[in-house]
C-alpha cells in the first residue's frame, strides 16, 4: 500500500500555544494523532514529548516598538525552555482520550525588578498546569477528503503559581527580598480552566492539504492572590497588586505540501495571545493581555511508528493593548496608560512521536486511506 500523504501531521501534533514572551501564554500541547499516515483502533496508543524554545526582549506598547529598550540596556530578557510529554488513548477509530504533561525552566534577567540599580535574574522550574480530555473526529478517519474534530480538556492547577525567587535592592534599606516572580514565568495561573478546541483538513490535490484548528482556555477564576509587588514601583499601578488568571486563545490555518512519502512541509499563520477581557468570571488583577501574528513553517518526517518534526513560528506582528487595570486606572483619573510588554522574534519548536499499536493490519484490522 502506497503510504499516504504527510500533510497535516504536525498541525496536529503542534497546535498549542506558544507565547512568545511576558505574555503569559501557557504551554499545551493537543495530544492529537497523525490521521494522515495511520488510522487507530480501540486500544492503540501514542506517546511523544513537544520542545519549545524561546527568548523575549523586544518591547511593544500597541503595535508600537520601543527600541531604545534594547539601546539603552533596559529590557526584560526572558528565556523559556518547555518540554510537554504526551499520551492519546483510542477509544475506538474516531476518538481518543488525552493527556499532556508540561514541564519548564524559565529565567527572567530584568532592571526594574531589582530596584533599578544593577541588572539580576530571577528563575522558575518544575511542572506546569497538566489537562487531561477527549477529541471526537466527525467522520471515521482515512474515509474521506476532508475531517473535523472537535475537543475539550480539563486544565488543571498543577502548575506553581506562586513560584519565588531572590529580588535584590527592593527592601528596607536595599537589602534583598523573597518575592514571586513575574506572572511570564510562573509554572501555572493557579486556576481550573476547560479548554475547547477544533481541527479541520481538506485535499485538494494528490499532494495538496489545507488544516487549520484552534483552541481557547476559559478560566473562570479572577484573580490568585498572589501578590505581583507592582504598587512598589508606582502607587498608579496600585490596582496590579494580584496576578490575574487569563482566558488565552490560538488559531492557524496552513497549507501542507508533501515532499516525499515520508515528508512533509507545512506553511502556516498563527495568530494567539491572552484577551483584555474573559470570556466568563472577572477580569481584574494583573495581566499582560496581548496577540502575535506569526509565520509558521513546519517540516516533519515519518517512518513506520515513528514521527520527527522542527517548527520555527517567526513573529510578524506584535500587539500590547490596554489591559483591564490600564482602562481601569484611566476610567478613575482620565489619564491615558499602557503597559508594555517584551515579545521573542522566533520560537523553536521540536517534536517526537512513537504510535503503539494494539492490532496489526495484517491481523486483519481495517485500514482506511484518504480518497485521492
């Protein structure tokens, strides 16, 4: 059998969220499988591990790039390393239960956070906010031209959210405190949230696909008590006292094209961020709402069970609008505020798949192709 088309494999594999900077944009990989090499059966099973990288230091307010951050030696470098393990369970040909497992080490190096005096760094590492769900695909995979799934997940707060580092020349006296990092590199939000997410793909030639799919968190909860510290930089940000637990969003739409039996390239748009306002609950406390407009090619490999893919989303548009605090604060003085935040230029993107399957084809399990 002539093996098929490598060309939604890692729209699959990699739609997640990749939040390029003080945007505190979570990390969840879908768990989904590669519906265009294999079908699955009750009991099949696929493991793999998701890596992301990436270093935020360009400052935005709007659309706006503040430059001189970067010529005057003021900007916040973030560097973020993200490893997601993932487990899909088949309860039959069309559906499968998931589960993705973040881990993260992140460092902050910042000015304005030690006191404005000398440039430090603060650090988080550890598991992040886990979610577990099902995903159902419209029609039984490899039947037809075209397939939708639709999805939700659990997220739950495992991640810490109240992660401390060493803050120097912040206390009395200058002397050094034990503070909660920035909201950008704690390793959850510290909130249930529910996420809802859809996938689609459509051929339109023998070696043509479009994909495209998206997702959004709702996280009900306000706010997490923990304190952010801002007030002490300046009584205006007096209402920034608490981290906020943000809603997020990421949408791509892609065309796929195959190289070989084995290869695919994928040329895609992703737009994702963190909303002003949630979708349901309150929306007050800190946050750094925002959205990126991203270039996204993708190349991936497959060989029998085995799947291998490199991503690199490069940032075309960057957006820091006013958050919920910044409307707030100018609704009571008539004062106009908005906050900054720092984006990355690119992303890195790695992942790995192993499909473990229960019946063999030859046993007599049936096998569906996409029509050409």
């Amino acid at each position: 059998m002539k093996k098929i088309l490598l060309v939604i494999t890692f729209l699959l594999i990699f739609q997640e969220s990749y939040g390029q900077g003080c945007v505190a944009v979570r990390h969840f990989g879908v768990c989904s499988a590669d519906m265009t090499h294999n079908t699955f059966a009750k009991g099949d099973m696929q493991a793999g591990l998701n890596y992301r990288y990436f270093k935020s230091f360009r400052h935005f307010r709007g659309t706006h790039e503040e430059p001189d951050r970067v010529t005057n030696g003021t900007e916040v470098i973030n560097h973020s390393h993200n490893w997601e393990y993932n487990v899909n369970y088949w309860l039959s040909g069309k559906t499968n239960l998931i589960l993705g497992i973040p881990t993260q080490i992140n460092t902050r190096s910042s000015l304005y956070e030690h006191g404005r005096t000398q440039r430090n760094m603060s650090f988080s590492r550890g598991l992040g906010d886990i979610r577990f769900g099902i995903q159902q695909w419209i029609v039984q995979p490899g039947t037809k031209s075209w397939n939708i799934q639709l999805g939700s997940s659990l997220k739950l707060p495992t991640g810490n959210f109240n992660s401390t580092d060493i803050f120097y020349n912040v206390g009395v006296n200058g002397t050094p405190e034990v503070r909660p990092v920035d909201q950008s590199i704690q390793l959850g939000d510290g909130g249930f949230g529910v996420i809802l997410e859809t996938q689609m793909y459509v051929k339109l030639s023998e070696k043509i696909y479009l994909s495209t799919g998206a997702f959004y968190l709702i996280n009900p909860r306000e706010v997490n008590n923990i304190r952010t510290f801002r007030e002490k930089l300046s009584p205006t940000l007096a209402n920034e006292a608490i981290m906020s637990v943000t809603d997020q969003f990421s949408s791509r739409f892609a065309a796929n094209f195959s190289l070989s039996p084995v290869s695919n390239i994928s040329i895609g748009a992703r737009y994702e961020g963190v909303p002003v306002y949630d979708f349901i609950g309150g929306s007050a406390g800190f946050r750094r709402p925002g959205n990126i407009l991203s270039a996204e090619p993708v190349y991936s490999y497959m060989k029998n069970n085995l799947s291998l893919s490199f991503g690199l989303p490069i940032a075309l548009r960057r957006e820091r609008p006013q958050s919920y605090t910044d409307l707030e604060y100018q609704r009571n003085t008539g004062i106009f505020r908005m906050g900054d935040s720092a984006f990355a230029d690119y992303a890195i993107n790695v992942g790995i798949q192993y499909t473990f399957k229960k019946k063999a084809e030859a046993k007599g399990a049936p096998v569906f192709e996409i029509p050409r």
